[in-house]
C-alpha cells in the first residue's frame, strides 16, 4: 500500500469574499516539487473568478486516467518486446448527471495513437490485448463508477 499527497494552496486578494466573486485561482504542489498553477473549470466558474490558464480539476482528473493507461499500455509493450516512439492520447471526460442525479464525470474516453519503431511491430489483436491489459491494470480505472472507454485507431 502506498500513500501519495499533494498541497492545494490559495489565497484571498481582493477584498471581497462572501459575495462569491472571489478568485478560483490556487496552486497544486506535488512531492517532486513541481509547482502547477490551478482554478475552477471556466466551464462551471465564469472568467473572471476562473483563471483559464490554470488546470481544473475536471481536466487534471481525465489527465490522470489518460496518463495512468499510458504508463501500463509503455511497461506492457516493452515487457513484449514492442518499441514505441511516441504515445499521445486526446482523452475527453464528459460531465453530466449520474444515476442519482447528482453532477459528476460520467465517461472518459481515451484516444490513444502510438507510433511504434523496431522490428517487431504489434498486430491489431496485440494492440487490443496491450489496452485491456493496461485498462484493467490502471489503478484509477479501478477506482472510478463511470466507464473509461479507449478508442483504438
């Protein structure tokens, strides 16, 4: 079992506060020391109280399921002998009511497209055993209600 933390830190610097137009804009602050500027999505907060060039926490956490599915889909490929050169997925999460009516994510779904060098380059039937295995391996697809979906080009 592991533990794994983060720092959110924000500050009030207007004047105002409990007539809600105060600033969404916070930091996230991970162990490695990476320093990452966060808001509220402008999605759900409107600019300004919303800072769009922050990370919301709707696109950090259809970031984290897209980047926990890469690393075990890259640790199965090289265990297989498959070399990749690159992996970029466009993952999309989708918002809407749950089955209790309540606002949540309610999909995410993964676009992955790999460029593979070598010699040895996977058959369709590889690349479909490499996502499940990676799908059914990622800690954060284990741990969410919704269907993650991942879209093989």
């Amino acid at each position: 079992m592991s533990e794994h933390s983060a720092v959110v830190s924000w500050d009030r610097y207007t004047a105002t506060f409990t007539d809600g137009r105060y600033s969404r804009a916070h930091r996230w602050t991970f162990d490695g020391g990476a320093t990452i500027p966060a808001s509220s999505s402008p999605h759900v907060v409107p600019i300004p109280m919303s800072d769009p060039l922050g990370v919301d926490p709707e696109e950090a956490f259809v970031a984290a399921l897209s980047s926990c599915h890469m690393l075990f889909f890259l640790s199965y490929a090289a265990r297989r002998g498959f070399v990749v050169d690159r992996y970029e997925d466009h993952a999309v999460g989708t918002m809407g009511k749950d089955e209790a009516g309540v606002l949540a994510m309610t999909r995410v779904v993964l676009r992955p497209v790999v460029v593979w060098a070598g010699e040895a380059q996977p058959s369709p039937e590889d690349l479909r055993a490499l996502h499940h295995e990676a799908h059914a391996s990622c800690f954060l697809a284990n741990s969410v209600r919704f269907p993650v979906v991942v879209h093989e080009p």
